[in-house]
C-alpha cells in the first residue's frame, strides 16, 4: 500500500480587519464591523469551509494613545470570541493566546476545558508569558518580570493546569441514575500543588473534555522559550525570515522535543506566513505598496520602539537602526528583537525601509506574488525541513482571505498537500496529535470504591 502522503497544517491567524497595520484605512476594510460578531462568525464559517485546521487569535494585554489614536486597537477578548464561534462551526479548530503572567492556573484551565467541552474537543491555547511594561502596569506590577522568571513562573502554571485538567480520569463519570451514582470519586484527584509560584488544591470542577485537554500552542523562540516549546508544546507558532533559518529552528525543536524523550512527531512548527495575491507579481506588489502609503511612520516607528525596548524617535529614518542590547539583556521579546535585528543587519535597510518590512507581519515572514508564487514558497518551506504547516496572516482580512482560499488552496490542494475535506472532529485529529492519558490513570485493574459498592451492595 503506497505511503499516504504528507499534508500541511494551515491556521487562519484572525487579526481584525488584517495583518498590515493600515488594513483599517483600505476603502475595502469593514472597520465599522469591528467589534460586531456577525463580522467574525462569517470569516469563521467561511475559513470551516476551506478546511482550515484552525482559527488563531492572538492577544495584548494593554493600549497606547498612538495605538489608539492611529489604529484599529479594540480588540474582543479571545477566549469570549472563540466561545461565540465554537456555536456556529463544527469542525475547525479553536485557539486563543492567553497569559501565564496575568491569569491564575484554576480559573484558566476552567475556561479551556468549558470551550472544549462546547466545542466538543476543538480548543488550544497558545501559551504566552507577555513581555511589555504597558501590560504589566494592568495587573499591579510597575514593570515587567525578568524574562526567565516569566518563563519559570509559566511552567509552573502550565503544570498546575496539566494536573488539573488530568484530575477527572476518562472514566471517571459514572451516570447512573438508577445507584444515584454521577461519578467515581476514586478517579477524581486532587492536584494538591505546592510550588515556589501556586498553590492549588483541585480537582477541577468540570470534567475531563474531549480532547483530554486543549491543544498547547507555544510562540517563543528565544532560548527559554525553544526550552519550554520543546518539553510542553504541541505547536509551535513561531517567526522566520529565510528558508535556512526556518530549517535550524525546525531541527533545532525537534531535537529538544527528543531531549525530553518527545516523539519529535509530536511537536508541530508553524511559522507565520503573510500573503499579498496578486494576478500577477507587479499587481500584488502594487497592493502592498498602497498598504504601506497609508501607514502611519510616528505611530509605526512606536511600535517598533515598543517591540524592541529601544526608543528609535531620535533617530533619522533613512539612516540605519541603531546598536542594540545584546539579546539576552533585553526583559521583553527578546527572540523577535533579534530577528528584527539580524533582517536590519542582512539586508542592509534603513529604519524606514524596516518599517514597510514589519508593517504587515510584525517578523512574519511577507510575501507579494501571484497565487503560484506563493505556493510554491510554502511548498518548499514544508518539503524541505523548515515548517509542518503555516499561520496564513491576510495583510487585508476580507479580500486577502478571499484570495488565499481561492486561488492558493486549489494549487495546494493539485500538490496533495491539503486536504479536500476534514477527516476528524477534534484539534488534536487535524493535527496529527494523540489523546493525552490522564497522568493520574493507573495501569493496574484495582476495582474502584464504586465497583465495590456495586458489588457489596447489589445497587440497581
């Protein structure tokens, strides 16, 4: 029997109107639609019936007044969003971006197990430890923590919520109406955690959710992060600018996956594609320009700032980025500041030409051709050791989804390399993952309390 051939995941990234940071200015883009759900459920069904594996949303804890006075900065709150949507599809995944720095383990892993309940077994968390001072003066910090306590504070948060989300065994409900038996309290633990960060007792107060639990999403790729994609994750949401540097940071995860005795199989790397389609490679270089023309320079060179803890305002835009911290000195995003960093330095490009460069991706990797084109770029990509699927990012939501469904999935799907139609229900079965056992299971056939009820009380 021939081989089944291998298929790319691909992830709708769902970022509002779009990707590039003047998509809200396009006469195209539905900015009045913003904040009104009919908006999302129609780009939702409309990604379900591409097939694609799942719907992403990221997140940031905080605004500024040039955000606000110069973008599209209201943003719905994802896990609320993902719940609505879980309503009006069936099949595509659901992943939100939610902090380990902000948040408290119990009420977090409560809120995953109810959407994957809802949704019956589509939910996934993209696993962030934020990394912005704006963000921390939300939540009583006057700046943000050192970047490897943020990293050792999540794993013990992502530990907490594994044990809670393990507390009710699979077959832990009971439902007999006729013992008056709901559930065996043999197989409902508690997680009892001491640790340097938490405290929690369990179990958890919903039980276990049809996919065991969410599907864990990592989008780190500095060193702490690689580490911690590499023990816990089950994808990896990452940035890369090259074919070759894709491939290190494919192999390199891979690798650290098999350190902790991970089938490397088991770690999926996406990183972020963002596509502008044209009929041709002029008219989509056209598109993008006209993007770029109605971005803001001050309110991008903020951002830019922001992202790198570096304030660039004093510096001339047509010169070069200045010298940066070393990476590891730096306390927020310390892998997409060196990314920053090394595209500046390889291509040799002024702050304003940086600008245009980051305007639609943040780091993602951008790319303006024709529907072939840009097939074939993530064809190579994922035949040749750099990625397992994608995060497809419309620069422009609406017209950019459209021309992605339309005119690049078709020649994917000619290369064999996405699917026609869903083959499973769950998040975990679109990506090729196994049902995780709960790890408070028992390998031996001791009778439970309430089998011993049964049996020495003859109930029923």
């Amino acid at each position: 029997m021939a081989k089944k051939k291998r298929q790319m995941i691909l992830n709708l990234f769902l970022n509002n109107i779009g990707h590039h940071e003047a998509a809200w200015r396009h006469p195209a883009a539905e900015i009045d639609q913003l904040n009104d759900f009919s908006y999302y459920r129609k780009i939702a069904v409309k990604a379900e019936e591409a097939k694609f594996d799942s719907i992403f949303f990221a997140d940031r804890l905080a605004v500024s007044k040039e955000a606000v006075q110069y973008s599209a900065a209201s943003r719905l709150e994802p896990l609320t969003l993902l719940s609505a949507i879980s309503v009006v599809t069936e099949k595509i995944g659901l992943i939100a971006t939610v902090s380990t720095s902000f948040n408290e383990p119990y009420n977090l892993a409560r809120k995953f197990s109810s959407i994957d309940h809802l949704s019956k077994g589509r939910a996934g968390w993209n696993i962030i430890t934020s990394g912005t001072d704006e963000e921390a003066r939300n939540f009583n910090y006057d700046k943000i923590p050192d970047h490897a306590l943020r990293y050792r504070r999540s794993k013990e948060f992502l530990e907490v919520a594994l044990k809670l989300w393990d507390s009710w065994e699979e077959e832990a409900l009971i439902k007999d109406k006729a013992a008056g038996i709901y559930a065996d309290p043999d197989k409902v633990h508690r997680a009892d955690h001491k640790g340097e960060f938490y405290q929690v007792r369990g179990p958890l107060n919903v039980s276990r959710s049809p996919q065991g639990r969410p599907v864990l999403v990592q989008a780190g790729s500095s060193k702490d992060g690689k580490k911690f994609s590499a023990e816990f994750a089950e994808a990896v949401f990452t940035a890369q600018q090259t074919l070759e540097e894709a491939q290190i940071f494919y192999e390199d995860v891979k690798q650290r996956a098999e350190g902790f005795g991970r089938n490397r199989n088991e770690i999926k790397i996406l990183p972020g594609i963002c596509p502008v389609i044209g009929n041709t490679e002029e008219e989509a270089k056209e598109k993008e320009y006209r993007l770029h023309h109605l971005a803001n320079p001050d309110h991008s060179l903020s951002q830019l700032s922001s992202r790198i803890g570096f304030d660039l305002s004093g510096y001339p835009l047509d010169g070069p980025l200045p010298e940066l911290s070393e990476t590891g000195h730096i306390r927020g995003h310390q892998s997409r500041t060196k990314l920053i960093k090394d595209l500046a330095q390889r291509e040799n490009l002024t702050i304003r030409q940086l600008l245009h460069r980051l305007a639609g991706g943040r780091g993602h990797y951008t790319i303006s051709g024709t529907a072939e084109q840009i097939a074939n770029l993530l064809e190579e990509w994922f035949e040749n050791g750099a990625a397992d699927g994608f995060n497809i990012m419309p620069q422009l939501m609406g017209e950019g989804l459209d021309d992605f469904i339309e005119k690049v999935l078709p020649i994917l799907r000619q290369k064999g390399l996405f699917r026609e139609n869903y083959t499973g229900d769950t998040l975990r079965e679109h990506y090729g993952l196994g049902y995780p056992a709960s790890q408070f299971s028992t390998k031996d056939n001791r009778r439970s309390s309430i089998e011993k009820v049964h049996t020495s009380d003859q109930i029923g």
